[in-house]
C-alpha cells in the first residue's frame, strides 16, 4: 500500500478503532438509531455518548479479512508488480492494461496542474501510458448507461407505487459508502428501495472485460483494468462479490486508484505537468477522433436526480423541463425539486449529501414521512468532487474548501450531453446487449443489494 492509502486508512482507524466495537453492539442491539448524537474525545470511546452515524463508513472496522485483503492489494505497488511482469516478456503473465477515468477526477488535475480540463485530461492520459497503460477511456459512456437504466427503473416502479410498498421512494445506488451502510446498518428498512442499476465504475468494468476484451480478441483476464476516481469508497465497491466473474476469473474493476494516488505517484517520479506529452483519450467502439469530454447534468456528481426528473415529467405527464430549481432546505447538501400542475404537486425528488442529512432522511423514513420519490444519496458533502481521495486538505483534517470550489468552477465548464441521445450508447445497446431490455442488458447493467444487518428493520407504511 502506498503511503498516501496508508496515512489516510491509518488515521481512520486510529480515529474509529474503539467506536466500531460500540457499534458492532449496537448492531446486535438492534439499537441503530442511537447512532445519531454521539463523539469521540481524543480518539477514545465515550461510553455516556452516543456514536456519530458518519464514524461508520470512516473506518475498516467492519470489513471482514477477505475484503481487507482485497482492499489491500489496490495499491500503486500492485499496478507497480504487474508492469515488471509484463516488462519480463513472460505470455503466461502479460496483461493489456486499461484505465477508466471517472469524470469527477478531472477537475482535480486541471486544478493541480493549472490548465483547462481538457488539456489535463490529455496529460493524466499521457502520464498513465508513460508507466505503460495501454488504453485509457472516461467513464461518461457507462454513466449514461446508468442514468438511462436508472430513469426506466423509475418509470417501472412509480407505476407499481400503489401495490408494492418497496417501489417507491427510489434510491440512487451509485454511492458506495452510501450502499454500504444502507446493507450493513439500515438493513431491509432501506434496501428494497435502492436502484438495482449498476453505477458507472461497475459498468465501465463490464464494459472492459466483456465488449471492450472481445474487440481486442483477449480472454478478460488479461485485461488489467485500473479505474481513477475521486473517493477511496469505490475500492470497497470494485471487490464486491458480484463484480467477480467465476467463469472468467476475472474482475470487472482489477484496481481503484484515488486522483490523490495518481498525484502522488507523480510527485514521487518526480513528473511535473510540463513534462508530460498530451495523448488522447481512447474510444471503447474504435471510433476515430479525440473523444470529447462531455459531463452529465448535476453538480458535482453524474447528475442521477435531474436526469430522471427531466425524463419522468416527460414520460409520465407529457411535461418538458428546461431547467430545475433547486430548494435549499437544512443545508446546500439537502435540497429538492418539485414538479407542479395547476397547483397540484406530480414529483417531489430530494438531493441528500453528506451523513448529516442522511440521518434526517432516515429518522424521516423510519416514521413513514418521506414525500418524495427519488432520493439521490451521496455520501461525501459537496457531491462526487469532495470525494475523500482527492477533496482533503494537506494536513489531512478535512476538506479542502478553496480546491473543491475550484473543481465546481472546471467541471461545469464542460458541455452538458443527455445519454439518451448518445449514439454510442444505441449502437453498444444494439451491439453488446442485444437490445435495451434484453438478458445481457439485465445481467450486465443491474444488480442487487441485500440486507446484511444482524436485526432487519420492517420498512414502516410510507405516505405519499
């Protein structure tokens, strides 16, 4: 593990270490929503305080060995073994690697290397075929998979609204802290409710070692797939059970490096953004041209509530929306949207971020008096770009406020594309999955998340 992994993972433990034994009792207990007042002093337990709701996704506690190891072994050292056996000329162990960046990554380098975002796009480009990556590609395409397939999920489950109590509210699931813990602590309260689209690091995998690896004439397991993202969370989420392929023997997502990492690799080859050639990113169809860099609407995140909002006031009421307002509640990181007709509300989505306003979500479901009926969930403040891997301050003690503004002002100079409209997308439906709503499309694009609390809570009556 690199220094930088092992400083932050060493000051979450230290941090959390004594609190996660208090909450694997109350876990036991039953007892999760008297994890909503409670501190740490000086790194000890205080046991007449009750435990913050944000200390469980801030520490390992709660991962088993398996995962830990797993966890372990993405690491640069790792992306370091696997070049010196392809440098050694061995067949048996030569791998094509392949790196997806996540959009939300870029702003990072921009900032840090002081030029627009698409120049430093085509930099990380050339720096990661400089160590010997082979192909480099953005996620965007496999995030238009996921909005597109989270928008009919949506339309699905509103029509069901009245005899199924699990239809709605709809959670976004591309949030791997937030998945975590909704598994692990909300239990059946909450995971019935979450989208079963993929998010678009996992479908980006997909992508990779199935479509991408047959256009290359490679067996998937020798594709080496690192994919660059702005929140140590996603490693979790790359190990996951389900993104392992037995037949295959093979990952859809091999290793996640932060933005941080990658930086940080720089600074130790001593490789400054001068130095570095500018190559263009790679297309997954074999297209020819510099792809362009594209974003999905939202701030900050890939923009899940705004497009579903958009396509369900078309698709259900036959409205157009242009643009959306957004209504400031508690906190900038909890806001909602309205739809309205005649005085009469259609849609009422919210946009809840950060594990404050979680809290508020959740003692607002567990007393059935949640109003809308999407949630998009994120578990870092701010949104995607105030991911942990990439947002903190030098010191290591929280958020960098001035890079994290800076990141919003590059990442909204990108032009807005709707998935919908993307003909890469239709051909890959067409060509991949054998159509929108065929097997491959549900095997490939969805899966599922399950209760893994020791004492499942029953989702309480919801009033709409």
């Amino acid at each position: 593990m690199n220094k930088m992994s092992e400083l932050s993972i060493g000051k979450r433990k230290e941090k959390c270490e004594n609190c996660t034994k208090q909450c694997n009792k109350k876990q036991s207990d039953g007892d999760v929503s008297s994890h909503q007042n409670g501190e740490q002093v000086n790194g000890q337990e205080n046991k007449s305080l009750q435990l913050l709701l944000s200390a469980c996704l801030s520490c390992d506690g709660c991962m088993s060995e398996e995962e830990s190891l797993k966890i372990s072994q993405q690491n640069l050292m790792e992306i370091e073994r696997v070049l010196a056996l392809n440098e050694k000329c061995d067949v048996t162990n030569h791998r094509v690697l392949v790196a997806s960046v996540c959009p939300q990554s870029l702003p990072f380098f921009a900032v840090k290397f002081g030029v627009d975002i698409v120049e430093a796009a085509g930099k990380l480009c050339g720096f990661l075929k400089s160590l010997g990556v082979q192909f480099v590609f953005d996620t965007t395409l496999a995030a238009g998979f996921s909005i597109i397939e989270s928008q009919k999920e949506f339309i699905q489950r509103y029509h069901r609204r009245h005899h199924d109590s699990h239809a709605l509210p709809m959670f976004t699931s591309s949030c791997p802290g937030w998945i975590r813990y909704s598994e692990r602590i909300l239990g059946s309260l909450v995971t019935p409710h979450i989208c079963t689209a993929r998010s678009p690091q996992q479908i980006m995998g997909c992508l990779v070692k199935d479509y991408f690896s047959k256009q290359q004439k490679l067996n998937a397991d020798k594709l080496y797939h690192i994919v660059v993202a702005p929140c140590f969370d996603k490693k979790l989420e790359a190990v996951r059970e389900e993104f392992y392929n037995s037949l295959l023997e093979s990952r859809d997502v091999d290793c996640v490096l932060t933005s941080g990492e990658i930086y940080y690799l720089m600074q130790q080859k001593k490789v400054s953004a001068e130095d570095l050639d500018s190559f263009p990113l790679d297309h997954v169809i074999g297209e020819s041209g510099d792809p362009a860099l594209v974003r999905h609407e939202g701030r900050g995140s890939e923009g899940f509530l705004e497009h579903v909002f958009k396509h369900a006031a078309k698709e259900l009421f036959g409205l157009d929306v242009h643009e959306i307002t957004y209504k400031t509640l508690r906190n900038r990181d909890f806001q909602e949207v309205i739809l309205e007709r005649d005085g009469e509300t259609l849609l009422q989505f919210a946009a809840v971020y950060g594990f404050r306003n979680i809290q508020t979500l959740v003692h607002r479901m567990r007393k059935g008096r949640v109003p809308y009926q999407l949630v998009e969930v994120l578990s870092c403040p701010g949104g995607c770009l105030s991911g942990r891997g990439q947002a903190e301050n030098e010191t290591g003690g929280g958020v960098d406020k001035q890079l994290v503004q800076q990141m919003e002002e590059v990442y909204s100079s990108l032009p807005v594309t709707l998935p919908e409209v993307n003909p890469a997308l239709q051909t890959l439906y067409e060509d991949w999955l054998q159509g929108q709503d065929s097997q491959p499309a549900c095997k490939l694009l969805h899966t599922q998340y399950r209760s893994q609390s020791r004492t499942p809570l029953q989702p309480p009556h919801m009033q709409w």
